[in-house]
C-alpha cells in the first residue's frame, strides 16, 4: 500500500537499493503504480561495479507487473534507472535468485 515516487515534473530518475554485503541475484519483479497511468518508457537495472554502474538488463514499460530473467549477478547494490514522464512511481522492486 505504499510506494515510491517522484515529483511530477522529474522524468529521469534512480532508486537504488543497497544490501550492505554481495547478493546474487536472477530475476527481479517490478511493479509500477498505474493508478496514476504508465509512466515508465524504459527502464535499466545496473550492478554497482567498483566505483560506477553497470547495466545488466534493459527493458521498456514496466506497467502494472512485470517480470525479468537475467543471467546472475552478484552485487551489494543495485540500481533502477529510469527514463519516464510526469513522476515515474514504483510501488515493488523485488529481486530473487
């Protein structure tokens, strides 16, 4: 019942979720809030990789639910960016092995 979201006005932004130690990782849920309609054009999901990031898996609309495989990836933090408009809004960010 809660979620994360942007201004309206933002159309680029990043939710970054660290772990505090490497994970690995294969697949990942994402669901956006479309009570307030589809808002996410596109979509990366990056590793952090020493001092940058590095994408793993690109994608376009996320919507209501969406599901993604990937090959593993083992990380302590890892990053959604996000290309939209009028206040990209997410309201899950799961990841699993």
């Amino acid at each position: 019942e809660s979620r994360w979201a942007t201004d309206g006005d933002v159309k680029q932004c990043c939710l970054v979720a660290e772990f505090g130690k490497p994970v690995t990782f294969s697949r990942a849920v994402i669901e956006e809030c479309v009570d307030y309609g589809v808002r996410v054009k596109s979509f990366e999901l990056q590793a952090k990789d020493g001092s940058g990031w590095k994408t793993f898996f690109k994608g376009g609309a996320i919507g209501k639910r969406l599901e993604v495989k990937f090959d593993p990836v083992t990380t302590d933090s890892v990053r959604l960016a996000i290309d939209g408009e009028n206040g990209p809004t997410i309201s899950e960010f799961q990841l699993f092995l």
